[in-house]
C-alpha cells in the first residue's frame, strides 16, 4: 500500500524517537525495511545480526509527522564482550526514545514479553509478528494471552511482512503517538549513518546470507578504504573471522566463497547507487576479537558512546 503523499500543513508537526524493540531475530529489520521502502536496516535469520543502532526516518505526511525508527539488536544476555555491547546498544534506545515497538513473534513464550516489561516500563506498542505461521485460532488465543497486560501497551497489531499488512495502519498509530515537536532531521534523509556503514553492513549481509551456517555470527566487516568518485565508488574491505579455519571457509576452494560473496554484495550496493561500484574482499583473523575491548573498539563498538 502507498502512503498517502499529500501531508496536511494546518496540523502541528509532530517527531520522535521510536526504538524498535525484541528479542533476536523477532523481525524487526525486515519490518523496518518494509515501513521505509528501502533496503537498509540489516536482515539475516542468524541471529544477533544487527550490532549496532541505526536511525531510519519515516515521514508519516497525513499527520505531518516524521518517525525516526531506532534499529537495535535484540535483547538477550550472554557473556561475552560483544553481546554485552549489543544489549547496551538495545537499552540505551530504551532510554532515549519518545516511544517503543516490541516485536513479540506469534511463537514466543510471554514471559519474553513480561522480561521487556522489567527492563522497559515507558510508552510502547506491542507487535504480534509473523503470525503468517500460526492459524487465526493460534493467533486470537495468543492475543488473548497479551490482553492481560492491556494496561501496559498502547496497542496490540498483528503484522506478517510475508503476508503483507496494513503499512498506512501502523505508521498513523505510531505517528499519533509521538510528542508534538519540529522535524529533527532534513526531509531528505532516510537514515543517520554514512553510506560507508551502509555499505559494511551490505556486506556484512552478504556473508550471512551466503556461508551462514558455516560462520558464526562473530564474523564481521572493516572497510579500510572508502574511496568516492563522480562515476564511480571504490570499496576495500576486510572480512574478520576469529579462527584460521574460517578464513579458509569464507574464501571457499578456489575462491568461490569470496567470489560469490564479492559479487551478492557488490549487486546489493549497486542497487542503492546511481554510480559503478568496485569491490574488493579480503579475509583477515583477528583472534578473539569479539572478546577484546580494545579492538572491538577499533572496528566501531565504542562502549563508551
């Protein structure tokens, strides 16, 4: 469904903060993609793919509003250096935003949900996701479960992106709920990040998609060159891995693994430039990367920001 393009000057404009909330792979990116019509926000169905927050900004034009989604990882708790920066990545947004969505998949136990509750008690609306994989009797009876914490939520939508929803649905109650406030960000931009972290993260998504069972999710991307032309954009980038052995899978035997990963990625960032895109991988070990401070630092996961 197309948003409706013709905004209404006569109300006061409206803007905010919308973290976008669940546990991993909940569906959170792909809704977001969905919402903003471009392929952003990073999805895999590996989970704890998405690292870090990003901002995508929706403008919702019948009630002059502009809707800055707050991609984030997705909550859980384990011990490692890296899931402790992607949990403090989740809740800072908690604390930053003006309103949160909680995707909840259909299949979840509630007492995810009633975690979310003890580390979040602002203004949120609840997403029941992917409930294309449940039949409506599983559906109702899981609203039903929800319908107790009523006094929590502001709303309770069923959405399924493979079923398609209703995207001018949920972005009005999302806009009706933010503060009365100016636009915070230019009414051209689509995200906050460069198109160099754009493009790590297209990348990043390659890999995922193209050796994701083979290579744990501590795999990453460190462009060490960026170079922007008229006509051209020359990306160099390093893929990490922690272990020897996966340097060798990623590159594949006789560099299949890379070629096919170099050209998914390159058709990925094409597709979001008007300009030719060279690309050149190449596969680096930093050994226990994901539990050094000091170069998790280095390749952009600041715990101090």
């Amino acid at each position: 469904m197309q948003i409706a393009s013709i905004s209404n000057p006569t109300l006061p404009p409206r803007a905010g903060f919308v973290a976008t909330l669940g546990r991993p792979n909940a569906g959170k990116s792909t809704l977001l993609n969905h919402l903003l019509g471009e392929h952003l926000a990073l999805v895999s169905h590996k989970a704890n793919a998405t690292r870090k927050q990003l901002q995508l900004i929706v403008p919702y034009k019948p009630l002059n509003a502009q809707i800055i989604f707050v991609d984030t990882p997705g909550i859980h708790h384990q011990e490692k250096l890296l899931n402790q920066y992607m949990l403090s990545q989740a809740l800072k947004a908690m604390g930053d935003c003006d309103l949160a969505l909680y995707l909840a998949p259909v299949s979840d136990d509630i007492r995810h949900y009633e975690h979310f509750l003890e580390l979040y008690q602002g203004k949120h609306i609840l997403l029941l996701s992917k409930i294309d994989t449940c039949t409506n009797e599983q559906i109702l009876c899981k609203i039903t479960q929800y319908q107790r914490f009523s006094d929590t939520f502001l709303e309770l939508l069923p959405v399924s992106v493979k079923r398609g929803f209703d995207k001018e649905m949920i972005l009005r109650t999302i806009a009706s709920h933010l503060p009365f406030s100016p636009f915070l960000y230019d009414e051209e931009l689509l995200c906050n990040v460069s198109l160099k972290e754009i493009y790590k993260e297209m990348i990043r998504q390659s890999l995922f998609e193209n050796l994701s069972d083979e290579i744990p999710y501590e795999a990453d991307v460190v462009i060490k060159t960026f170079e922007e032309g008229a006509e051209q954009d020359r990306i160099f980038a390093h893929i990490i891995v922690e272990k020897s052995s996966q340097k060798g899978v990623v590159i594949g035997k006789g560099g299949s693994g890379i070629k096919r990963i170099s050209k998914c990625a390159r058709e990925k960032i094409q597709s979001l430039s008007t300009k030719a895109i060279f690309l050149k991988l190449d596969v680096e070990v930093y050994k226990g990367w994901s539990k050094q401070r000091e170069t998790l630092k280095k390749i952009g996961y600041d715990f101090t920001l």
